[in-house]
C-alpha cells in the first residue's frame, strides 16, 4: 500500500516527514509550512484519510503494516535518514517507527498522544471501541461526526481550516476507519518500550489537554532521556500554538543535525 504523499521539492535540506492524526489529513500541518524554511517537509495521508487507499483487510490496518507503509514512503523518496514527527494516533506511528527503524531517524518529534503512552485497555475500554465500531459500520458518518476528535468539534481552529479538515474526516473511507480501530487503536502503545528508545526525541505537550499531563509526568520521570517542551495549548497544539510549535521543532530537530 502505497500513501499519498505531498513533499517539497528535494534541494539539501534534511527531510521532516509529518504524520497527521485519525480523522485529519496531510493538511493539519498547514499551520507549520514555516518549517520549510529550513527542512524539506513531506505530508503523507494515512489510509483511508486524505488521497491514500483505506487498507485492504484486518492484517494492513495493524500498527506494524502502518509503519511499514511509512517506511515504503522513505524508500519511494529515496531518503536516506530522515526526521520524523507525529500527532496523536500518527505520534504512536512514528514513535513505532523509530523504535522498529531507529538507524532511518536523525530525530524525532511528537504531541500528545494518549493511545501511544497508555497502560493496556481493559474490558469496559475494549467494549466502548467495539461499540463504536459496530456504530460507524452501521452509520457511515453520521457516527464518524459524532467521536470526539472530528474536527468539526475543534473550538480553537482557525474556522477555515476546522472547514477543510472537516471535509477532509466527512471523507474518509467508512470501512477503512473501522478497521484502523479495530486493528491499530487497540494496539497503539509504546510505553513499554520507550526503554529501548535510542532516537533523540522531543514531546511538544499541550499543556492544555487535562488528561494528557499524567502521562506527560510520567514520560518525565520514567523517560528523563526524552525532552519536554510545554506549550499554551491542547491536543492539537501544532494548530493551536502554530509559532512556538514550529519553534521548538525547528531548534530542536537542528541540533541533532
């Protein structure tokens, strides 16, 4: 399966490949086209998001296929080594990666991100994503408007851009986001192999999201080797906080140059 990418032109720069969230496109990152200041950046759509094909069945919507299809985008590119960064579910993306290819990585860069930094699900927690599920096969989506996380409900968006990523979830392949919570959602932790991390990495907090900043405070003191900037904001905080956002990803990720 290949992704749909949108990269800038190749001319030196080192390449920063940026993953979106579920329910979002290559386009959350139009608030950081600043970046290309001083890296190429490439975009990619996750399937069943934006221009990329939904998965074709249960084995290509496990995280490990996601991140090979990552992968299979940075040999079509022909890159080398690059940075990587990633938001929310795409932050569990990239985190896998750089722990399955660490010697592909320069650096890395995530926000929040509660499925990549949780304990294992538990039964009432397995039973709510199976309901959903059953909902949005049900539905289509009129249930995919209704998670929390449509980008219709983002109140700090800029209004044309909480526009097109609306359209772009109001998109999405119906059948290839019930498989992508039914095959990766569950399966999206990393926390017990942060240990093994050997990638620089930065988390940009949104210090706004109340139910991130436990696991954030557990990343500190379990994982004092991964460095914090926190940031007036919340989950998406690249959009929320666009300058000091770019600001942290661009010092950080050229230091490590």
């Amino acid at each position: 399966m290949m992704l749909h990418i949108d990269a800038d032109p190749e001319d030196g720069r080192p390449t920063l490949l940026m993953v979106h969230g579920m329910l979002s496109s290559r386009n959350h990152w139009q608030p950081n086209r600043s970046l290309s200041e001083k890296f190429r950046v490439v975009r990619i759509d996750l399937p069943a998001h934006g221009l990329s094909p939904a998965p074709e069945d249960e084995a290509g919507a496990t995280p490990e296929a996601l991140v090979q299809a990552i992968e299979a985008v940075r040999e079509h590119l022909q890159v080398g080594r690059w940075c990587i960064c990633g938001q929310s579910f795409g932050a569990a993306m990239t985190l896998r990666y750089a722990l399955t290819f660490p010697e592909r990585v320069i650096a890395q860069v995530f926000t929040n991100a509660n499925g990549a930094l949780r304990e294992t699900w538990d039964a009432s927690q397995q039973r709510r994503n199976l309901t959903q599920i059953d909902e949005i096969r049900r539905e289509g989506h009129a249930a995919i408007r209704r998670m929390a996380y449509h980008p219709c409900h983002a109140r700090r968006f800029p209004p044309d851009l909480r526009e097109m990523l609306s359209r772009d979830a109001d998109s999405t392949d119906v059948a290839g986001i019930a498989l992508l919570l039914a095959q990766a959602t569950p399966r999206l932790s990393v926390s017990d192999r942060l240990g093994q991390l050997r990638v620089p990495t930065l988390l940009v907090n949104g210090v706004w999201e109340k139910r991130f900043q436990p696991a954030r405070n557990w990343l500190s003191e379990a994982h004092p080797h991964i460095a914090i900037a926190d940031l007036q904001g919340g989950h998406s905080i690249n959009i929320e906080c666009p300058d000091e956002f770019n600001a942290a990803v661009s010092l950080f990720l050229s230091a490590h140059q």
